[in-house]
C-alpha cells in the first residue's frame, strides 16, 4: 500500500478507524514556521465527529499530540510525526459484519486483496483515517498563509439542492456559520432539513464541494504527467466517497464554443473591475485575464487567477436498513449496519478537502522555488 503523498512537502499516514490511535508523519515543512496549536485544533474540531445533528454521534476529542519536528513553537524542518488517539471506539457494533460484506464498501476489495481485513469500522478504508490528511493540510495552511495563499471549501450542494456554480455570487467568510458549511443561509437550512429527513429513514446523500484557492502565484505545475490539475484531481479522488473533479468550468463547459471559453489575456492595468477571477493576477509580466474558464490553470500550470474545482461525493455506503449481500464464503445473505454514521459526508469533508489542496499547492511551491520565509 502506498501510504505517502506528496514529492518534497509529504504526509505519511497510518492507523485505523478502531486501533489505537491514528497519526502520521510529515516531511519538508519548511524550518521556522509558527505551529499555530490553535488553528491546528480547530482544523481537527471542523472535521471531528459528533459536531452536529446530523452528522456521526461518535464521540471522539481528537486532539492532536506532536511527537517531534517542533521546537519552542516552530517547526525545526526535520520530520513532524502526530498522532491522535482513539478514544470512543464501539467496536462491538461491527460483530455482525465480520464474515459478512457490506455492499459498496472496500471489505470484499481488501479481503480479495490482502486476504484480512479489519471489519472494526471498515479499518484502515475508513474516513477517519483522514484526521492525519487534516493535520498535514493544516501545517501546510500555516506556509501558505505567509505567501497570501488562501483556501476555502464549502458544501455546494445536497441531493438536489444546489447553489449557484459561480462562487463570486457568495461571501466565503460565512461557510461555518452553519452546520452544513454553506455560504447560503437559507440553503443551508434546505440542505440541513434534507440530510436530517434522510437520516431518520436510515438512509444517506451525497453532494458536491466546491473549493476555491486565491492568492495561487504563477507557474505551479508541471506540463505533462504532472499537470496541477491532475495533482489536484489525483489528491481530491484519493478522498474516501468522492466519485468525481471538475475543475474551472468542467462538464457545464462542453456546449459553448472556443470563441465563448477563451480567456483572453489582458495588460493588468485594463482588467475589468467584475472579472470572473474575482482578483487580479500579481504577476511579473503584469498580464491577467478578463475571464476565468480556465479555472487558474492552463497548460497545467497556475495563471494567477483564482483555481476553483468541485468535487462530488457519493451518499455514505452504510445505511441503516436491511440489505441483501453475500458472506466470505459467497454465500447469499443479509446485514442490517449497527454503529454511528454520517447520513451526509460533505459537512465533515469541507475541511479535508481544503487540507488535501493545501499539501499540493504547497508541495508544488516547494518544487517551484527556493521558499524564503
């Protein structure tokens, strides 16, 4: 299994949903950076469980404790190895389905791979094995905050309420004033409704985030197997339940003509005060865009202009009712899931999704340049 991402800035992770504890260890952060224990708790509590009605009732803290790579608050570019203790396991919960898989999960995958498997809350398939990837995003939240780089993720649709695709129509800074993490107010409120009507039938729903990168400087990226996008596309499908990424305008793109997507190129100076890049490119040439279809990337590489992209992610596997499957002797066979789960993964995965953007552009920051801080 490879368990690392990343080339220069990298997050080895380990672990599983009913063990000890999960943790990793993260390499190439850059010496002498603040580690802000605050922001990096509150990055955990925006994913951790049991932070609302309608998600998980598991009960866990999740603090973080660092092992090494920090000294008198700043990181000292050697190793930083985490872990974050499991502390509100019910692995009893899970007895019915030892010999039994259940459907649309990665217990017949594992099984068939490896020949064992962890049923103790799907193991080491589970989503909460993504506490490390949220650790690691937010170290690297910390560099990218001195470079003026920013990163927001917000829930753009559940089931079939959705918001409008462009993210210019909605202030950023409101995404946690809510429990769905949904810049609309009142969408917010349909969005809660649907998950928590969902829930009480034993059922789950998917949806799409939307995440938005400013402040992304020119030039990240590499012009073929390493295309930012696909590096972006790579880490967001890398996300438990994510089924697809779109970047820039993605599907909806496909019926309008070249002369309608084009992003043409302007001297900065003339830039329309209502470009679709909802910011100017600060760049050495002093050339930005009077459009952004591109999504900040062309040729695989950032044009300065914001990175936008979604990512969709499937209703949660386990649910509450009666289903048919089949034991690991094939035979045919029922399970109903006992234990604490997500009706809807997108309010939890808001942060992960960030966390997971912020290790690329990062990692290809460090690959671009000589970082001085």
């Amino acid at each position: 299994m490879r368990n690392t991402f990343g080339k220069l800035f990298t997050l080895t992770t380990f672990g599983e949903s009913h063990g000890v504890a999960v943790g990793g260890v993260v390499d190439g952060m850059p010496a002498g950076i603040t580690i802000d224990m605050e922001f990096i708790q509150h990055e955990l509590n925006r994913r951790r469980p049991g932070q609302s009605h309608i998600t998980t009732s598991r009960n866990e803290s999740d603090r973080v404790e660092f092992l090494s790579g920090v000294f008198e608050g700043k990181s000292t570019g050697t190793p930083i190895a985490f872990e974050v203790r499991n502390t509100n396991q019910h692995s009893n919960d899970y007895d019915n389905m030892r010999n039994l898989f259940r459907p649309s999960h990665a217990d017949y995958t594992y099984y068939s791979k490896y020949g064992i498997r962890d049923h103790r809350g799907g193991g080491r398939s589970s989503a909460r094995i993504t506490i490390a990837r949220c650790v690691g995003g937010a170290l690297a939240k910390l560099v990218l905050r001195q470079l003026n780089i920013d990163i927001k993720a917000y829930t753009s649709q559940v089931g079939n309420i959705a918001l409008e695709r462009d993210y210019r129509q909605y202030d950023l800074n409101h995404i946690e004033d809510n429990i769905v993490r949904c810049p609309d107010q009142k969408k917010a409120v349909e969005m809660e409704r649907l998950i928590a009507q969902v829930k009480s039938q034993g059922d789950t729903i998917g949806g799409i985030i939307t995440c938005v990168i400013k402040g992304c400087p020119v030039g990240l990226g590499e012009p073929e197997f390493d295309k930012l996008h696909a590096q972006l596309g790579s880490a967001m499908l890398s996300i438990n339940a994510v089924k697809g990424f779109e970047y820039g305008e993605g599907f909806a793109g496909v019926t309008a003509l070249g002369s309608e997507q084009n992003d043409i190129f302007l001297p900065q100076s003339n830039a329309s005060s209502n470009d679709v890049a909802g910011a100017k490119s600060m760049n050495q040439l002093g050339i930005t865009t009077n459009t952004n279809y591109s999504g900040g990337i062309q040729g695989g590489i950032s044009n300065g202009q914001d990175i936008y992209f979604r990512v969709a992610f499937k209703p949660v596997a386990t649910i509450l009712q009666e289903q048919h499957t089949v034991d690991i002797d094939g035979n045919a066979t029922s399970l109903k899931a006992r234990g604490r789960h997500d009706p809807c993964v997108l309010p939890r995965a808001v942060p992960v999704v960030e966390a997971m953007a912020a290790m690329v552009v990062l990692d290809n920051y460090l690959l671009n340049k000589t970082v001085t801080l």
